[in-house]
C-alpha cells in the first residue's frame, strides 16, 4: 500500500497552473521537522493537486499555512537521479500563520 500523512507548513505560496487539457495542478512544498535539540532537522517534500484540490489550495493556502496532506508517494527518475512526489488525494488546512498570533 502506498499511503502517506504528512502534517507541515507550506515554504512558498503554491503554483497552479493549468495544462493543455484543462486540468489545474498546484505545486507546493511541505516542510516538516524530525528530531529535536541539536539533532532537530527540517524536512521537505514536493506535493501535487489536480482539478478541485489544486484549485481550493491555490485559492486558500499561502506560504506558511499549516496543511495535512494525504496521497501517494511518486517516484520519477531523471539522469540516475531519483526525487519523490507527493500526490495529493485529500488535504486539511490546520491553520494559517497570520491567524495564529495571539493578538494579546
């Protein structure tokens, strides 16, 4: 089974576009921390939405939002290189950061 949860904050406003075909595709990165103390690292992972997700996360997600992502891992190989993927089957908006301030 190819599942995957991941739970983080966006680095950049995601990048929708539309292809040849009328699909709408948005491209974002999801950053997420693994460790803690002096051994706390940041990891990002590339995701893409289609059609109706693409178009609500392009519409209602921004650089530092909190999002819950889960998809399937897709795995493209390039000159011996190989970089993952994250299809996106659902998302959760957990947040965004202007709103998370306490304003007191």
């Amino acid at each position: 089974m190819n599942t995957l949860t991941l739970v983080g904050r966006l680095g950049k406003d995601p990048e929708v576009t539309e292809s040849k075909n009328g699909v709408k595709i948005a491209k974002f990165s999801i950053a997420t921390n693994d460790g803690y103390g002096e051994n706390k690292k940041t990891n990002w992972h590339n995701c893409t939405a289609f059609n109706k997700a693409a178009e609500i996360i392009g519409d209602y997600v921004n650089k530092g939002d909190n999002l819950a992502v889960n998809g399937t891992v897709d795995y493209n190989k390039y000159e011996d290189k190989v970089y993952t993927n994250v299809i996106v089957n659902q998302f959760t908006l957990l947040g965004s950061k202007n709103t998370e301030k306490d304003p007191f």
